[in-house]
C-alpha cells in the first residue's frame, strides 16, 4: 500500500484545496493530510489565520476525502514524516515553506525513501486564499 501525504494550512477551504487533495489522493493508496499548527502558520506566513488548527483539522476530517488527518508538530514539521514514512509527498503548486530541494536534504537525513510531487494549480487566478481573503 502507497501513502501519500499532502500538507497544508487550509484556513480558508476552497476549490483549489480540493482540488490539491484529489490529485494527492492519487498519488497513493492512502492519503495522510497534514495541517498545519497556527503557531507555525504565524511563523512561515507572519500572520494568525483566520481559523484555529482545531476547526481547520475539523473542516478536513469532514470532507471525508483523507484517509487521515492530523495536526503537525509545533517544532518539527518535518517529523510527521518519520511517523507515517510516505511513499509520495505532495507539495501544492504555491508552498513555499520549504524549498524542494531541502526537503531532498532533509529526507535523506532522515531516512526516508519518499519521493517528491509538485501538484498542479487549479484556477489559481480564482481559488487562491490570499485572493478569497481580500
């Protein structure tokens, strides 16, 4: 069985997020999403988001696509890799959290055989949060 993992803050759930998630989904047989503390959303982004990690955690469970979902690590983001040791890690066409490239790095560091997929936009001049947020 192949686990995909897709990670994400998911603050404001549109399209785009779906859209993200689907093309996660195959990837692999199960899929894992990972969402992202607020304290670390406030870090990576310098701002609060809109919605605590409980409700957005709550929101992703409801959607009944993952077939698990769960909160990141506060201090490590990357550690929730070496609890489910992904088959494929899907990155969304904007994050930018850390380039691919560490990642490389950081895998290798820690011993994991995950390979890397960028997933395509879906109308990213329609389904952006920084867009539906304005």
């Amino acid at each position: 069985m192949k686990t995909s993992i897709a990670f994400g803050s998911f603050d404001i759930l549109h399209e785009g997020h779906l859209n993200y998630l689907k093309q996660a989904k195959k990837y692999g047989d199960y899929l894992v999403v990972i969402v992202a503390r607020d304290e670390n959303i406030e870090k990576f982004k310098g701002k609060k988001p809109k919605h605590n990690e409980s409700q957005r955690l709550n929101n992703i469970k409801k959607l009944n696509f993952a077939d698990e979902a769960v909160l990141g690590h506060k201090d490590d983001i990357l550690k929730v890799l070496e609890e489910y040791k992904p088959d494929i890690i899907c990155l969304g066409y904007d994050q930018k959290t850390i380039d691919e490239n560490k990642l490389r790095e950081e895998l290798e560091k820690r011993n994991i055989k995950a390979k890397i997929a960028r997933c395509r936009p879906f109308k990213p001049e329609v389904y952006k949060s920084s867009k539906i947020r304005n």
